[in-house]
C-alpha cells in the first residue's frame, strides 16, 4: 500500500523537515503521481511570490504614529 502524501507533506518536504527515508518515498511519488508533482510545482511558485512581497505600512499610518508619538512627548532617539 502506497502513502496517500497530503499538501502538508509537500510543505514539510520543501522546508526539509522530513526523515530521510519518507523524502525517498515522496520523490518517488512526484515522479509517478503527475498531480502531486503539479501541486508541489505550484506551492514552489507560491512560495517564490511570498518570500518577495514586501510589506511597508502606509504614508497615513507612519503619519499617525508620528502624530501619536509627537502628541505623548516622545523624544526620538
């Protein structure tokens, strides 16, 4: 009976976190289960797109905390 591998495999083999003998089986598995490996493609791609989105809060919020820090007499540093 093969390991049915679920997408939390998929994660946990892209962030190496699995023994050594279940990374065997689940390669072995992207090579025969074209699904699995369009899936595994995809959460690859994802990955990508959200280890390069850059987050910056907004000019109004930076102003409101300059206000809010200016207002209680915080000093910069």
């Amino acid at each position: 009976m093969t390991k049915q591998f679920t997408q939390n495999d998929l994660i946990r083999y892209i962030y190496q976190e699995m023994k050594e003998v279940e990374q065997e089986l689940l390669v072995q598995a992207l090579h025969s289960d074209d699904s699995l490996m369009e899936e595994y493609i995809e959460l690859l791609s994802t990955i990508e797109q959200v280890d390069q989105i850059q987050l910056q809060p907004s000019a109004s919020v930076v102003n409101a905390i300059k206000d809010m820090a200016h207002s209680t007499g915080l000093q910069r540093v």
